[in-house]
C-alpha cells in the first residue's frame, strides 16, 4: 500500500482542564436523561435491546454493531434489528469502545487497551463470514477505516520507530504510514482524506488527503467529527472554551475534497450524526430546559425535537431509522 500522504508538523494546543472534561461529562449526563413527552417530529421508537451502547450501523443500513462492558455480557456485539444481538467470537470485554464496519461490511475492526506489546493490546480484525480475528499491530487506538478497506488510521502513542501520531495500519501486513501528528482519526467513506484533531481535547480539526498540506478547519476546540456515508460532508461539534465560554455548535463542512463551504447549523449541541448525504444532521442538545433529547436539523426546515432521549445517535445510511443509547441501558431505534 503506498498512499502518498504528507507529514506536517501541527502545533499542540494545552488550553484543556480536567475540570472542563468533568463539566461536559455532567453536561451530557443531564441531557441524555430527560423523560418529558414534548418531542414533536413523527418518529416513533422499534426495536430494542436490553444492554448495549455505542450504536453504529453497518455500510448496507441491515445490521448495528454495539459494545457492552457490563458483568455477564462485555464484548462487541452485532445485531440485527428483530432479532437477538450475537456476541462476535474473539472480542475482548476490556475494548477501547473505537470499533468500526469496514467499507464492503464484512469486516469490524476494534482495539484492545493495555501496554503496548503485552498480549491483548492492540488492533483486532474480525473477518465475519468465517470469524477469524487476526492482530495486525501490538498498539494503537481510536480506529477508523480507510475508504478502499485495506487498513485503518488509528492513533499511537508509542510507536516502535517514529513520532506519535496517526498512522495508517495495513490490516494484512501491519506496515505503518505515518499521515502526521494528531489525533482521533476519522477517514472519509470514500477517497483519501482524513479529518483529525491536533490534540487530544479541544484542539482544532485538520483536514488531510494525499494532495493537500493539512489544513485547520475549525479555529476553536472540536469535539466530534462525522463524515456523510456520501463522503460530501463532515459535521464537527466545537466549543469555544480558550474563551473562557462555554458553549457548544454544531457545524457542516460541505465540499470538503473543494472550496470546504463551512457553516454553522445549530447551536447547544452535541453528538452530530448525519443522514446519508448531509442535509439531516440528528444531535443530542446540551441544555438542563426543555430542550433535552434527541434532535433533528433539516435543510430548509432547521431543528426540530424528535425524541425526549437518544444518546450517541447513528443515522442509518439507506433509510429513516436512528439507532441510540436508551437513557439506562440498551440500543433503541428510532424510525419515521
């Protein structure tokens, strides 16, 4: 695999407190957690599972890949909607929860965390159809699969040669490429480009392909970054903390391979999952008002409540259906 990325250096930002980190974990806990009924779109809740959480829908929109850490039932899982979850054979209970569908959906990828070298760290691959789980690499962790399926970008802290950084992994060989210092990962769906973070917490989201020097696109801290199934868009969450404010936008990146056209979509918000081409965007508001739960922004209609509760929400990419953490325990879907 010889994929020509450039290795410029980004400049680390330290501005981010543990307090800040507490302050937005509290934040989310809050909002997730809402009961009311004032939830106004027509979608209705289906199907469920009892444990679970960290919904991600596989490429065809049929089945969810969830992880579970709670004595009796830890591990990856997939299920498909109507059915039982199954365990897939071969997954750790102590997974770093960075898991993913490879593009084709016969594959996941996850890491194990632990100290480099030892004997469950590292990237797994689970191939499916016949269950065989290799380890291409010893270390690594925030996962994220490169469009064509032949490796992951994932982050290291403490590679055996080189800098830290991102590196994409071949998942037959477990050769490295360095792509640049950085973090959290999250390739397009279909070409080159990698978004990234320059630090662990709010630092600003680059931008990478195989063409282009690394180029910032949020000037504030960002949170969450996810690519359209299309690969036309990137929804990011940033704050503004270097302020010495808190809030929290959502913005659309639009074009991103082009002129980036960059706007803001809605504000108080958090967890962005967009629909499979970018012009629905569903969200988790930040707020302890009524306006908890899960949202849903639309191109010439703007936000609209849509469920009194959803965290970490996955739209799925064929269809009207958005898989969710319920506010105790379990995968539940929400379907218009």
């Amino acid at each position: 695999m010889n994929i020509p990325l450039l290795s410029l250096k980004v400049f680390h930002h330290k501005w981010a407190a543990s307090a800040n980190v507490i302050l937005i974990t509290l934040i989310l806990a809050v909002a997730g957690c809402d009961t009311s009924s004032s939830a106004v779109e027509k979608w209705e809740w289906s199907f469920s599972t009892d444990f679970g959480r960290l919904p991600l829908w596989s490429p065809d929109g049929e089945r969810i890949l969830f992880g579970d850490d709670r004595q009796g039932s830890p591990g990856l899982y997939i299920w498909t909607p109507g059915g039982d979850p199954r365990r897939i054979e071969g997954t750790p209970a102590n997974h770093n929860w960075d898991y993913g569908w490879s593009p084709s959906g016969d594959r996941i990828g996850f890491t194990s965390p632990g100290e480099a070298g030892s004997q469950a760290c590292g990237i797994y691959i689970v191939n499916l159809d016949d269950g065989n789980v290799t380890r291409p690499l010893d270390r690594g962790r925030d996962l994220s699969w490169y469009f064509d399926g032949s490796a992951v970008a994932v982050r290291i802290d403490n590679p055996a040669n080189g800098f830290p950084g991102i590196y994409l992994v071949d998942i037959e060989t477990g050769d490295l490429q360095f792509v640049d210092e950085g973090y959290l990962p999250a390739c397009s769906p279909v070409n080159s480009q990698i978004a990234y973070n320059e630090s662990e917490i709010n630092g600003r989201m680059f931008l990478i392909d195989a063409e282009l020097e690394p180029l910032p696109i949020t000037e504030d801290g960002a949170y969450r970054w996810r690519w359209s199934a299309d690969g036309s868009t990137i929804f990011c969450a940033v704050n503004n903390y270097p302020s010495g404010n808190l809030t929290w936008n959502i913005f659309r990146i639009t074009n991103p391979a082009d002129d980036r056209q960059i706007e803001k979509v809605v504000e108080w918000a958090q967890y962005p999952a967009p629909d499979r081409t970018g012009s629905r965007v569903a969200f988790m508001r930040i707020s302890n008002s009524s306006w908890r739960g899960l949202w849903l922004y639309s191109d010439g209609q703007g936000d609209e409540r849509i469920a009194d509760f959803g965290q970490n929400p996955d739209f799925n990419p064929w269809s009207d259906r958005i898989a969710v953490n319920s506010p105790e325990s379990g995968i539940r879907i929400l379907v218009r």
